[in-house]
C-alpha cells in the first residue's frame, strides 16, 4: 500500500560526461555535465520509490535536456516568475513518452557557456516519438507572441548570393531578438527550411509560432531590392507586406539599416495583433497578459474614457501579477495622464501612485527597453531629474537600436530638456522606424519644438496634423493657439481657444514640463495673447 500522496516537485536527473579540448601531454578533466528535469506535480510515496506525474514528467522533460541544462515545466516557470532572477527560453507545448497530454517546456538561461551550449544543442536535442504527428506536437503559447524569420528566397540567379541573403536574416533575427515580449526561433530552427516550399500554418505548428516572416531578395548590378511579409500563422494572413531597395555600395550598412526598418515596423504591427487577439477572448479567461494589452488598446486612444479604463485594467493585471513590469509601466502613464489631464479628484495621490508605479516597474524590468521608456517618460512628465531620465532613454535605445517608441520617448524626454533639435531628430527617426505608428501623438512634439526654435509656419502645420490624427487631446490646440498668436493672427488664436474649451475648461495648463523658462513664457504668453489678457 501507499505510504502517502503529496504535492510536491518532481526533480530528474541524468550525467553525461564529455572531453574538451586540450594541448599538451597531460589529459584534461573529464568534465560531467547534468541534465535537469524538474516538474510541479502529485508524488506518491511507495516506501523509498516515488511514482506518480509530477516524478514521470520531470523524468521526461530530463530527456529532452540539453547536456548542462535545466528544462522545467510550465508550472515550475510560472511558480518561479519574479521570485528568482531567472529567464525561459520557450520550447512550446511537448508531447512526451507516456504522458497523455502536451507538455509546455522551458530551458533555464544559464551562464554564457551554458546558455551557448543550450544555443547550439537543444533543438537537435529535443525529440517527439516518431508515432505522434509533428504537425500536431506543438501549439503557440497563448501568453507570449512568438515568431520565425524563414530563410529568404534569392531572387538574383546567382547562388554565390546566398551568403548576402543569409547574413540579411541573421541581422533581421538579431533585431528582433532585442524585442524583449517576443520569443524569437533560433536560426538553426528556421534554416531547415532552407530551399524548401513550405506552408506557413505548417511552419507555425511546427515551430510553436504565432507568427512568420518571410521574404525574398533580388539583387541587379549594384541594386538590391528586399521584400517581406509578415503572416499570422495560425490563421494564415498576412499582417504586413513591406518592400526594401537600396544599393549595395555597403553590404552591411545596407543589412542593418533594413534589419532595422523591419523591427521597427514589425514591432507595432505585432502589438496591434496581439490586442485584436487579446480582445477576441472571452473575458472569463483572461491572464494579465490579455489585460494589459487591453489596457493598450484602451490607452490609445488617450481620452479620458480609455485612460480610466486602460487603468482599470493594468490594475486587474498587477493584482494576478504583481511583479509584471509592462503592467505596473503602464499604470504609471495612466496615472500621468490623469494627474496632467485633470481627470483626478485627488492629484497629489495621483501623483504619488504614478511615481510609485513607476519605480517598482524599473526595479523589475532593467533590461526590459519597454519598461525603461515609459518610466522615463514618466518620470520626466512629473520633473524629476531630467538628465537621470535621459540616461535611462539612451540605455533603452542601447538594448534596442530599432525600438520606434523608444526613439519617439527620446524625442519628448529632450523637448522637455530643451534640446529641441534633437527632439526633431528623434521623433523623426521614430517615424521612419514605425511610419504606420500614431500612437503617440508625434506631430504635437514636432509642434511644439518648432514653437519653441520660433519657427511658427512649421509648427502650426506640425500641430494641424496632430489635431488632424486626434482632434480630442487639448495640447496641440493649446500649441497652436500660441503659436497663431505670435504669428499675429489673433481672430485664428482665439478660435482654436473656443475649440479648446468644448474639450476642457482649462484654457491654459498649470503643470508644464518644460525646463527652459524661456520655452515655458513663450507657450503661456502666447495664450494669454489669444486670451486677451495683459501681457
């Protein structure tokens, strides 16, 4: 009979042995590497045996280790999530010998020798029995976007082109591994694909991807043009189609500079995906992940309707996970909105959960280049150190180069500095990056950094577009009543001041986040012009 049945984790593990390399007469060490399975599940206790599923998973998942790896389950990974400083490599949902329903699996990042190792190794490790249909093995993860980069076609009829196609697909995969919320196959996975035609749902079953980038490249004389497409695997559209020319005067300069407009585009295209999804889902069902990207959807919109509700959400979201950066960075700009906006009885405790938000989201996600921005921008907003927030910006745009809202941060976090020409610089470039991407009202910092150089024909066209883009935000009018009154055209002034109030009844903003005195005077004494008031 059974001694007992507990709850407990199940721990496997088996030594593999191995020779490196060495010079000389004398042989090395031998060097003993573990494999680690470890699972969270029922134990029964057989006198000194232990049976049961959380013992046989673990034994399993220790079968699909690399040599000098640790491969957990789902459960492990979510029990350990913001407990210890760890990160998950995905290896999607595994059908195992003799457990009857698909195992999702992680491989644990190690040092850097270790995690090389589990670089090189683990998807030739890592096996399905040979009855169970491959097509059939694996499923995206419901909790995290995922995506494949195929090997490129070359177009140009000259295999010697290969190592030019090949090195474009390495720099795309690159970039888009610096998107932290994106799991990114290695390109020893996607390359088996290599001159083969493939059906991209297959590809997406195959890889446990959500989505796959695919393309072709076409080289002529000294001219090179790239095409790609983005395509939802699972049901099989296309979400992006992009083309690339340039010349090939400088390879490299040409494989990053594209590598680049393709994550950056790509990365809101992602996201917008991701929130249509999220919002299909039944809202019984939802992890924090899905609110947050309802919040995202919400926030959008920058209303006070969608701000409120955006908040609502994050909170859902940091009460079911209160380590989760995105969530408590988000929180933090929706607290921002509502404290700069007036939509708070009670600013100062706006203020003070904005900030708190806003530290507790840094202190988790340091590395996370999406974190960083918004807790920058933040904290920039509420005039704290400016030259501290500039430092966390550049630091978020050193992770990733090719991150548009980033850039579009940088820009805002200058203007506030007063360095109005590389505002325009920055938002630009975030443009460009991202030219699909309003999100951010760019065209009213634009705006207001030609107020501010005192190039006023340029600023009201800039503030004309953002109005244009979203006409229910205060700050362009306010801009451009401004910036209509130094120009002197005070009938205009005054009327974009009667539109400002069918949106608010301040006609000027109290908080301002300037730090030059003279950008401040030249905004608010250009109101009080289209105001009527003394100067």
């Amino acid at each position: 009979m059974f001694d007992s049945i507990d709850g407990a984790v199940g721990c496997a593990v088996k030594m593999q042995q191995g020779m490196p390399d060495y010079d000389g007469d004398q042989p090395p060490d031998r060097v003993i590497r573990f494999r680690t399975g470890i699972n969270i599940g029922d134990v029964i206790a057989d006198g000194t045996n232990l049976h049961g599923d959380g013992v046989n998973v673990a034994a399993r998942l220790q079968a699909e280790c690399p040599p000098g790896g640790i491969c957990v389950s789902r459960a492990v990974r979510d029990h350990t999530h913001g407990r210890l400083d760890l990160t998950f490599d995905e290896l999607g949902a595994l059908s195992l010998k003799n457990i009857v329903r698909p195992v999702e699996a992680f491989l644990v990042r190690l040092e850097p020798q270790a995690a090389e190792i589990n670089t090189r190794q683990r998807q030739s490790t890592i096996r399905r029995p040979a009855t169970e249909p491959e097509t059939a093995a694996r499923t995206p993860s419901s909790d995290k976007p995922s995506i494949a980069v195929l090997p490129f076609q070359n177009m140009s009829g000259d295999p010697g082109q290969d190592y030019f196609v090949d090195g474009m697909v390495d720099e795309i995969i690159t970039a888009l591994s610096r998107i932290r919320w994106l799991l990114v196959t290695a390109r020893h996975s996607t390359f088996a694909y290599k001159g083969q035609a493939v059906d991209v749902k297959q590809v997406g079953r195959e890889l446990a991807v959500r989505y796959v980038l695919e393309g072709s490249v076409r080289k002529a004389g000294n001219r090179v043009r790239i095409t790609g497409q983005l395509i939802d695997a699972v049901a099989g559209t296309h979400l992006w189609i992009e083309r690339f020319d340039g010349l090939t005067e400088d390879v490299f300069e040409l494989q990053d500079k594209v590598a680049s407009s393709v994550a950056g585009v790509i990365e809101p295209t992602l996201e917008a995906a991701e929130i249509r999804r999220a919002a299909a889902r039944p809202t019984k069902d939802l992890t924090a992940y899905d609110l947050y990207l309802r919040a995202l959807s919400s926030f959008s919109s920058l209303s006070r309707q969608g701000v409120l509700e955006a908040r609502d959400l994050v909170e859902q979201a940091i009460e079911r996970d209160p380590d989760y950066g995105p969530a408590l960075s988000m929180a933090a700009r929706c607290h921002l909105r509502c404290y700069l906006d007036g939509w708070t009885e009670d600013p100062d405790l706006e203020r003070r959960k904005g900030i708190d938000r806003a530290r507790r989201a840094l202190a988790i996600g340091r590395d996370d280049p999406v974190t960083i921005a918004s807790v920058a921008f933040v904290l920039t907003e509420f005039g704290y150190d400016i030259r501290a927030a500039m430092t966390l910006i550049d630091h978020a745009l050193e992770i990733n180069p090719s991150y548009a809202h980033g850039w579009f941060v940088s820009g805002a976090i200058r203007l506030n500095a007063g360095q109005c020409d590389e505002t325009i610089k920055h938002i630009e470039h975030s443009l460009r990056l991202a030219p699909r991407d309003r999100l951010d009202t760019s065209f009213t910092f634009l705006g207001y950094a030609y107020l501010f150089m005192h190039r006023f024909d340029e600023a009201a066209s800039k503030l004309l577009q953002a109005i244009g883009e979203n006409p229910g935000l205060p700050w362009p009018y306010w801009a451009l009543a401004s910036c209509y009154a130094h120009m002197g055209q005070l009938a205009e002034a005054r009327e974009i001041l009667d539109r400002v109030r069918m949106l608010t009844s301040v006609v000027a903003p109290s908080h301002v986040p300037w730090r030059n005195p003279d950008h401040r005077e030249l905004f608010l004494s250009g109101l009080r012009l289209a105001a009527g008031e003394p100067q």
